[in-house]
C-alpha cells in the first residue's frame, strides 16, 4: 500500500484571455484526509484541479506536494507524483475484463502480455486492497458501484497517493454511495490515500469529509471544518446568500381520472442491454411520478418513446383519453410537453439564437394556437423577450447563439419554452444534472409549481434526493420494467435502492 499525500495550491490564478477563472486561490489538503471542494457551476473547481493535473498551466501560484514545490506542467507531471482523478463519468473500457483494464492503464504495457505473470501480481495486489472486485469479470456486467470501485482499484493499482473523485456518488443507489464513500474515508484515514471530493451533495459532505474549501466566482469563499459548517453555511459561502430560494409549497392533491397511461409498452433492446417491458405506469394531473434507477436502466428509452425519438414494438400511450404517438401535431393538441436529458444537445439548436430557440415551439403558431403561414419575427421577438424576463434568463442578448449560455440558463431558456401556456403533461429527464445550487432551486420549483396548476408530471432522474423531495409517488425501474412502486411522502430509501440494484 502506498503512503497519502499532503497537497497545497498557494496562490493559484488561472486566466483565459481577459477571462480570470481562479483569482489567488489557496487550498490545502492534509495528508490522509478527505477534503471537499464546494461551488456553483463556473466557481472555479475544475480550473484548480486541471492546473494541478497539469491539463493547464496556473499564470500565477505554486502547488506543494508532500511539502516539497513541484512543476506540474502536462498530466505526466501529477501522474510521476502520484496524483490521480476519477472522472465523473467511468472511463473503464466495458468489453474488457477488470484484469485487462488495469494492465491496459499503465504508461508502458509490452507488445505481448504474460498474463499468468499479470495475473498473479493482480491477485497480489488485490489481496492487500480493502474491498473486491472479479478480476476477470467483464465491465460491462458490473453494477454501477462495482465500477466506481474498480475506477478506484485503478488509481491504486497506479500507485496514486492522492486522488481527485468528481461527483463520484452522482450515478450510485444510496446504499452504493455510502459503501464507497465509507471505503474511501477507510483508505484515506489509513494512510494510503488523500481524497479531493468534488460534489453538491451536502449531506455527503457533513457524513464522509474532514475538511472543506468552499470556492465562488473563481475566488475563496470559506473554509472550515466538516463537522463545524452546517449546510445553510456551506450554501450561504458558495451562493452569496443566506440561503438557497425557497422551494414551492406542494398544494393540491392529484386527480382521479388519468393524464397518462401507459400499457404494455415494449421497445426493442439496444447494446446487449434489455427493451421496455412496462406493464402499467400512470400519472394522474397534479401529481408529480418519479422514475428512479440505476442510469441504463430504461428510463432514457422511456423519455425517447414519450418524446418521439424512439418507435415502440408493442403497447399503447393514452393521454387524456387519446391515443398518443408523439408526433409534433398531437403534442400541440393534448399540450404535451418534453424538457430531455441534456437540453443543449437534445432540445435545442445551438447555432441558433435564444429568441428562435424559445420560439421553436411556437414559431408557426398564432397567440390563439391556430396555424400561421408566415413567421411574425416581432411577435416572436416579443414572445422572446417576456419568457427571458419571466425566467431570469441571462444572456447577453436574445439574439445571441444559445450554445454560448451556461447550463443554468439554457434550463431556464427550455423550461421557459415548455411551460409557455397551457401544459397538460410535462415529462421531464434529469433536469437539474450539472446545475448549480441557486439554477436547482429554481428548476425545481418551476416543477412543482407547474403540477400545483395542475399538470401531470412525469419526473425521470439518476438523482435520488430529487425524486425524493419532489415525487407524489415514486416507481423504480430495472431492467426496462417497473419493479417497485411507493408513494413519495416517507419512502424508504433503503427498499428504494435495493430495488435500484434488482436485489430485493
């Protein structure tokens, strides 16, 4: 087992043209600890830990690594001084084994591989590690926490003594999340590692960190203590406020009569993995139904079917008593509305401006709703213009390309755009993913306050807490069929993950 590392950033400033990303940023990570880094989206997180990787060069500051001034100038720096990141997102190979992308990591593999010589000295290896993983198991078949642990395995198998752990619960069920996080403090405390933790999850954060360094618009904004910050604290240093906005009030109870039903809904199979097979999911108006799993699962192929990228092979979709198939002319009709997965990519053109943006919905359509021959650019401009004020959008102009805005305002911009009007179903997929604390809030409460109008709500997330603090009823997918169902009041996170993971 290799020995942690203590790591310093002094005086770290980072500019990109007249842009300054980190302005005299100072953090320090005690050697065998687990440290958290805090901030909104655009804070500065990623630009610190990229310089001390070395994917960029500070203008200014130095890094101290096990107390001594090192030159990190190209990843091959931090990697030489035992510096390692795992990524939010897995980068294991899935068709090979756990064996094969470990001996595949290192900077020198020979043109042929001895594997019974490889094989032996992973076994060695693995057997001074504090949790397991089948070396000769494919990737590609393990639970997500089974990979987030081989990601881990990886870095100590490279000799890392400091790591660097993005989101690293973002795709984890609650019960994967705190193994991990348990075995990472384990490792830390133990003396083999020192852990970087980048997440949003604060309760993660009072549970698993020693300390914290909390970064706001590329300056410090605080430090202190795990045990010491409360979350208002840690909320109120990465906002600049008191507190987060307030969430909406549920109000209401939902309706009898169906908004949506879906019966006997089958896809075909994509990649090795298995199609929809949903016997039943309704959701009524003024209810909000949450869909939780395990991401590859089913739920993207259930938000491409509601939203018209993907043809079933059997079964029917009723909304509001009508046979539904998605094409744009019925979803005017029953006032349907999809807010996907990753809006930039899926639900707008990026190319084109944030006033064409907001009115592709609307374009060929009059105040009234019926057709329109030609475009009216001032009713469009103006249309525009009262869904940027009414959302805080900010931009520098509505006529620039949408593609330059933030996360958070492209959001704004598609949530503007879908709830303009009469909406009698919104199906929503991981709306607050990669938003910043203050973007969250406010999504959400655009959410809730569209099912207090009324609407039917179907909420699909890889974010248990969001489910959980906005779902009337919550139903968890495995395998493309829906194996449990609970109402959202009370739930058992505990059952809801086990279900998560096909192990109930």
């Amino acid at each position: 087992m290799t020995a942690a590392l203590a790591v310093e950033a002094l005086g770290i400033t980072k500019r990109f043209g007249a842009f300054t990303a980190l302005h005299d940023v100072s953090v320090k990570v005690k050697a065998a600890s687990v440290h958290a880094l805090l901030g909104e989206n655009g804070a500065g997180k990623s630009t610190l830990v990229k310089c001390l990787l070395g994917y960029y060069r500070a203008d200014e500051g130095q890094f101290l690594v096990g107390g001594k001034e090192e030159t990190i100038a190209r990843p091959a720096d931090a990697d030489r001084l035992g510096l390692g990141m795992v990524y939010q997102h897995f980068t294991l190979v899935p068709s090979m084994t756990v064996a094969e992308n470990l001996v595949m990591s290192r900077a020198s593999v020979p043109a042929v591989i001895d594997w019974r010589r490889e094989n032996s000295e992973l076994e060695a290896f693995m057997a001074q590690m504090p949790f397991k993983v089948k070396l000769h198991a494919e990737v590609g078949s393990l639970a997500a926490g089974e990979r987030q642990k081989t990601e881990i395995l990886k870095q100590l198998y490279l000799q890392r003594r400091f790591l660097v752990l993005d989101e690293p619960t973002s795709v984890l069920t609650p019960q994967e999340a705190d193994e991990m996080l348990s075995l990472v403090r384990d490792l830390a405390h133990g003396g083999s590692i020192s852990v970087l933790i980048i997440t949003h999850k604060l309760k993660e954060v009072a549970r698993f960190a020693d300390e914290v360094t909390v970064l706001r618009r590329g300056r410090m904004a605080g430090s202190g203590t795990a045990r010491g910050l409360t979350p208002s604290d840690m909320t109120a240093m990465m906002i600049g406020e008191p507190q987060a906005p307030a969430s909406v009030e549920r109000r209401g109870t939902a309706a009898i009569d169906e908004r949506l039903l879906v019966q006997n809904l089958r896809t075909q199979g994509d990649a090795g993995r298995p199609g929809l097979d949903i016997a039943k999911l309704a959701v009524h108006p003024r209810e909000i139904v949450g869909i939780a799993g395990v991401s590859g699962n089913g739920q993207k192929e259930l938000a491409e079917v509601l939203g018209g990228q993907r043809v079933p092979v059997s079964g029917e979709i009723i909304v509001a008593g009508e046979g539904y198939t998605a094409t744009r002319e019925e979803a005017q009709a029953l006032h349907v509305r999809v807010l996907p997965e990753e809006p930039l990519r899926n639900g707008c053109v990026p190319r084109m401006s944030v006033s064409d943006n907001l009115n592709l919905r609307s374009f060929d359509r009059a105040e009234g709703g019926s057709k329109r021959a030609w475009l009216a650019g001032s009713t469009m401009a103006e249309r525009a213009k009262r869904m940027i004020a009414a959302y805080g959008v900010r931009a520098p102009s509505r006529e620039v390309p949408i593609g330059v805005l933030s996360g958070g305002n492209v959001q704004r911009c598609v949530l503007a755009r879908e709830l303009d009007g009469e909406v009698q179903l919104l199906i929503v997929a991981n709306p607050c993913f990669g938003l910043d604390v203050k973007a969250v809030a406010e999504v959400r409460a655009r959410i809730m306050a569209a099912r207090n109008n009324g609407t039917a709500v179907l909420l699909i997330s890889e974010d248990l807490d969001e489910i959980l603090e906005l779902s009337d009823r919550i139903v968890v997918m495995h395998e493309g069929k829906i194996v449990h169902e609970t109402p959202g009041a009370g739930a058992d996170t505990q059952a809801i993950g086990a279900h998560m993971l096909g192990s109930h």
